[in-house]
C-alpha cells in the first residue's frame, strides 16, 4: 500500500510526523484530501482550520490548526501552522470560555480570528461550537 510521509509542524513544536493513508485539510480555497501520488501543491491553511492525518494504522489524528501552509508532493505532506493542537490536548471548557470571551469582542478582525481559533478546537474536539 502506498503510503504518505507527514510532518505537522507548529511555530513552537513539531506536531506529528510518520506515515499516513490521507490528509484531509482545509485551505484558502476550500477543503482538500490528498492521497499518495498527488499532484505537487502548495495551499495556504483556512483560518481555524482542522486538519485530519488517517495514520496507517486506520486511525484519524484530529488537530486544529491556524495559519499556516500545506505542502504536497507526491510522497510528503508537510503542513506549516502557527500554531496546531492534536485533539486529545485540547481542553474543551478552556476553549469554550475562550470562545465566549471571542465573542463578546464584536466586529474587530482579532475577535473574529479568536472566534475562528475556538471554533476550531472544539471542532477538533469533537464538539459543537
């Protein structure tokens, strides 16, 4: 089976690295899955975007990720965020506090990017917003 080499690297830590089946994320110019073979690509992450890495193991690692870009080549992803939290890291009454606290900051651009940020880790989290 044809597999992917990945790398999730934030700002501070490296995320994750090893190999993967898929990566299903979210660009600029919408959501993207990208199995072995892709054509090369380079796309600028959404947002508070989710990305989602299907191990070779069959499972899925869920991190929330802000900012950033994906790189593809036919055998590598890498994906550069700002910042990124796998989903088991995020605590989910934190990020619903912050997501209150975001929300209260109105129409001002950094109140909405922190509304987006929230709404991501609790997405991640498998929680609605």
């Amino acid at each position: 089976m044809a597999t992917l080499q990945v790398e999730l690297v934030a700002v501070e830590r490296t995320i994750w690295s090893g190999e993967a089946s898929m990566v299903i994320a979210r660009t600029t110019e919408g959501e993207i899955g990208v199995l072995p073979s892709h054509a090369p690509l380079l796309g600028e992450l959404a947002p508070g975007g989710v990305v989602t890495i299907r191990t070779v193991e069959g499972d899925d690692l869920v991190v929330a990720a802000h900012g950033g870009f994906l790189s593809v080549t036919p055998t590598k992803v890498s994906i550069l965020a700002e910042t990124a939290e796998i989903s088991s890291e995020i605590d989910v009454e934190r990020a619903r506090e912050a997501l209150r606290r975001a929300e209260e900051g109105g129409d001002d651009p950094e109140a909405r990017a922190a509304v987006r940020r929230a709404q991501s880790r609790l997405q991640a989290a498998g929680q609605s917003a």
